[in-house]
C-alpha cells in the first residue's frame, strides 16, 4: 500500500509507434484505474537499448509515448508518468535481484528465445536478463498488481518468484504482484494476420492502426484488413478476422459483440469495416488533437517530466533503501 492505497506499476517500450492494440488492451484500462489506485507508468527506454536504437530517434520517441500517455487520458497529477532512465533504483534493484535469479529460469522466457532469433548479431546479456529488470520495476513500486496482456503473465510469473524468494531470506520486503488483465479488448489482433497480436514491429504498414494515423489512413487500413470466409458478421473463433474487427468496433462504440451483430445482421464485410474505421477515427480524433496541442508546450511537458521522475524515486529509493540495508549494503553517511 502506498498513500492509502494498492500500487500498480506498468509501462511500455520507448520503441516504434503505439497503436490501436496498445490503447485499447492498455491506455485505455490505464485511464479507468487511476482513482482506485497509486499508479506508476513508466516510458520504459532502459529495456529498449537491449536492441541497438539511433540515440536521437529513441529521445524522440521516448517523449512523444509520454505526451501520448498524458493525451490518451492519463492524469499526470493522478499518474506518476515518468522516464525509466531518470530513476537509477530500477538499475540498482535489478543488479541486486540478478544475484537471487537462477540462469535456468531466464533460460525458460520465452520472450529471450523470440527476441534472440531476431537478432541474432546482437545476442546481448541484456536480452537475457531483460525480466530480472523487469522484476525490478514491479517490486520497487511494491506493486499490487500488473496490468498486462496474456503473453506478459510469464514475466508476473518469474517477478513473483525471485520476490517470494528474496522474501524467505529477509523477511516480508517485496508486496507480492498479481497480473490484471481486462478480458475485453486485452488482446486486439493484427489486420493483416488476425491470429497473430498486433505489434509495433510489424513490417507490414496494414497490419496495425497507430494512433497518429489520419482518418484517411485509418479507414484504408480496416477496407484491407483480412477476414474470413463467408460474409456474415459474425464472432466465432473459427473466424477469427472477422470476430477481431467485431471486438474492435465494440470497444470503439461501447456496444456489445450480440449488439454488433444484430447491427449488422444481413450486411457484408466491405459495410462494416468502413464502420469500423470511422469508429476508430473518431475515437482517435480526440487523443491526436490533445498530442498536437501538448507537443507544441515544452514548459507544461518538461514540467511533468521533472516532477513525476522526483516522485517515482521517491517511492523507489523507500524500497530500494530497505533492500540495501537487508542483504547488508553500508548506510550512507549524510
């Protein structure tokens, strides 16, 4: 508890562009917690230098995500949003939680197998270690709970033991994190590929809809976006093109899977993804308008970028002080 309150901590890549997915199975959850919860979101830039990054681009793309988290809804005076790097305890913590992480479980990540196949000139011992770190971003926090999609439960998972077990040594220092994973729109799938999750990294410009994009662009996305055979609207696993956009427009009107289907009983695939694509446009209209105003306010952004780094060490360095002084770490004299 912190402030009163349970913690939640979680945050994404300062890599690529965010879309649809990211909003809809993330952003979106993230905005309805902030009252019920002390809230951590982190611009994670540490994790993405385990691939090689242009340094200008990473700066650049580290402060449109924090522009984009306050734009999409995230109260900053609510919401600790903050740069990953402009807090060293998540550095600390993790060369300390490296020493109580055996190599066999890293071994196991899947997440490690997938990135090392596709880079395989730069199979880096950062690649290796990338969950122990991510271990230490939940414990700092002393985090309640993990918003993340189905494929992060692995990384809870790992989190969990390496916290239970440096716990059994030293006593009750880490609050045990348990993942919260909204089933609705926690999973929103490729355009091009709908059995596969929609990614950042996709080479393929049709597969993901990035909340910058244009209305034009958007609608020409959904008018390309694979489906099934047949012509019905309808949501089966079976279909699972079809049933992607389904949810999809769900979640942009807030009308049900039964309800969208009724909608559009008797009317073919070409009618409801130009549906779809002017839902999303215009769900996504209010979020580009606000980056655009904010992006212009170096003051109002740097300002937050300040404050809310001073706030997430506040509350890291607590925990990261009380993991020094338990495995043995001199007291700093003041």
């Amino acid at each position: 508890m912190l402030n009163g309150k349970k913690s939640l901590f979680s945050g994404m890549q300062a890599t690529g562009t965010l879309h649809l997915g990211n909003y809809l199975g993330a952003l979106k959850n993230w905005v309805e917690l902030e009252d019920d919860y002390e809230t951590f979101y982190c611009v994670v830039d540490l994790h993405s230098i385990t691939v090689r990054q242009d340094p200008a681009e990473l700066r650049r793309k580290a402060r449109a995500l924090l522009t984009l988290y306050i734009a999409a809804g995230l109260n900053p005076e609510k919401n600790c949003i903050y740069y990953q790097s402009h807090v060293p305890a998540h550095a600390e913590l993790n060369w300390i939680l490296n020493c109580f992480t055996y190599m066999g479980e890293l071994s196991r990540m899947t997440q490690y197998k997938d990135k090392a196949s596709k880079n395989e000139d730069n199979i880096n011992a950062g690649l290796f270690t990338y969950p122990v770190l991510m271990a230490a971003d939940i414990l700092l926090f002393q985090s309640d709970i993990v918003p993340v999609g189905d494929d992060q439960k692995q990384h809870i998972e790992i989190t969990r033991d390496i916290a239970q077990r440096f716990n059994s040594v030293y006593g009750e220092v880490f609050t045990i994190p348990e993942p919260y994973i909204k089933r609705t729109g926690a999973r929103i799938m490729s355009l091009q590929e709908p059995t596969k999750k929609m990614s950042k990294s996709d080479d393929n410009e049709n597969a993901s809809i990035f909340l910058l994009d244009n209305t034009d662009t958007i609608i020409r996305k959904f008018k390309r976006a694979v489906t099934d055979s047949g012509s019905e609207i309808i949501h089966s696993n079976d279909k699972p093109g079809i049933s992607n956009l389904i949810e999809i427009y769900g979640i942009a009107t807030g009308k049900s899977i039964d309800e969208t289907m009724k909608e559009f009983e008797g009317k073919g695939y070409g009618e409801f993804k130009i549906a779809v694509g002017e839902s999303v446009a215009s769900m996504l209209k209010p979020i580009q308008d606000k980056y655009e105003e904010l992006s212009k306010d170096k003051t109002y952004i740097d300002g937050v970028i300040k404050s809310n780094a001073e706030k997430a060490s506040y509350f890291a360095n607590k925990t990261l002080r009380k993991v020094q002084k338990k495995i043995g770490f001199p007291e700093k004299i003041k």
